[in-house]
C-alpha cells in the first residue's frame, strides 16, 4: 500500500484561543501518529485563524479518522475538517 496526504482544517474555539500554543500542541500530538508535511497558520476573519495541517500517513483504513479523533480531543480545537486528500 501507498501513503496520502491530508490536508485539514483546524479551528480553534475562539480569537482568544493562542494559536501558537495550539500549533505546538498538535505537533507534540501527531508527532508518534503520523508524519507532518507542513503546518501553517490562516487568516480566516475578525481575528480568528485556522490551522491548516498537511500530513502523510499510510493508506490504510481508519488512520485519517484517528488523527481527526487525536485533534479533535486537543484543548482549544473547536473543529477539525478534512479538505483534501491524495495519494502519494
């Protein structure tokens, strides 16, 4: 089997929310799960930012939805949305 890439979407629960804080947290929580790609910061609007989040893991079943578990339980995450996916 192959790898994929997922690149995904997170939001944190307010402006407050630090999102630097948020960033290391995601990293120290994947960092055993998965192999991080690229992890950057967006503006989506009056003062919110999302994290967007490219990551490859193997092409197999239910590791995706274990990541999107692994975020979601992360303090200050609010959402976690999957906005593409690819083989590699």
């Amino acid at each position: 089997m192959g790898e994929v890439l997922a690149s995904l979407r997170i939001l944190p629960e307010d402006s407050e929310t630090d999102i630097t804080k948020l960033s290391s947290d995601i990293r120290k929580s994947l960092d055993s799960i998965c192999s991080i790609n690229r992890l950057t910061q967006e503006e989506i609007g009056f003062g919110l930012e999302a994290v967007i989040l490219e990551v490859i893991v193997p092409d197999e079943e239910g590791k995706l939805s274990a990541i999107e578990e692994t975020l979601s339980k992360i303090a200050g995450v609010s959402q976690v949305d999957t906005q593409n996916v690819s083989l590699i």
